[in-house]
C-alpha cells in the first residue's frame, strides 16, 4: 500500500481518535473490540485506531460493529470531521457521548425557560413564567422528547 498523503495521514487519525472514543465509550479492550468488529486480527484492529490504512472491509466491519452508520469511516478519511451513529447522534474528535438522564434534562430545561423569560420579559409574573414551563414540558412529552411521569 502507498503511504498516504499528509492530509489523508492527518484524516487518518482523525478516524483513530473518533474510533478510540467509540471503543472507549462502549468500554471495550482493543481485543474485544477487534471482536466486536466482525472478528478482526487484533493487529488489523489496532491499525484503525493507530491511524494506519487498512482495507475498506476493515473499515466495514468497524463501523458495524460500532453502530455507525455505512460509510463513516471513509467520509472521515475524505475530510468530514464526524461520524454518524446508526442511532443519529454524532461523534466528534474529542467530544464526550453521555447518556441523558430525562430528569436532568427537564430541571435544565425549566431553569433555561425560566431565565430566557426573566431577560426576554421582565414583566411575566412568576405563575406566567411557571405555566410556560409547564406547558413547554407537556408539549415535548406528547412528542416523546420527554419521558411521561416525571
């Protein structure tokens, strides 16, 4: 295989680093992740996540299984700067994927109402800012943003 130009080497470990954090974060060993990946040798797995080409099988593998969707790997290797989860949500060089605890989410989303209305209109009184909270929340449970009954 050609050594790859500065820029692809430099997209490589970009998809190293996106790769490690996917592992990382489904608390896999190299080994078991080589696994995960449709069965990989340990070595070709590590070449992945040492930034080293591989064939574009390999990248297959990885990506299903990892939950990415098709075509991830070889998009980060043309330049884009995240991979697509089968799920939807993005992995971005560096960034963390948490899970979102639903009761978190409504208590910071009552705070951010809250503030947004105190700025935007000073003159709502406290039961306006309130109901508007409630019906915010109510309205992002009908679309199932929210789970019901918290």
């Amino acid at each position: 295989m050609a050594p790859p130009s500065d820029q692809t080497a430099r997209h490589l470990q970009k998809l190293a680093a996106l790769v490690t954090q996917r592992r990382a974060q489904l608390r896999l060993s190299q080994e078991k992740a080589a696994k995960v990946c449709g069965g990989l040798a340990y070595m070709t797995y590590r070449k992945v996540e040492e930034g080293l080409p591989v064939r574009s099988s390999t990248y297959a593998k990885v990506e299903i299984g990892f939950g990415m969707r098709a075509g991830s790997c070889k998009a980060v290797i043309d330049g884009a700067d995240s991979i697509t989860l089968e799920d939807g949500t993005e992995l971005i060089e560096g960034g963390r994927i948490t899970p979102l605890d639903p009761e978190t989410l409504e208590e910071g989303l009552r705070d951010a109402i809250t503030k947004g209305a105190t700025l935007t209109a000073p003159n709502l009184t406290l039961g306006e800012v309130q109901a508007i909270n409630e019906r915010v929340v109510e309205e992002l449970r009908k679309r199932g943003i929210l789970p019901s009954g918290l």
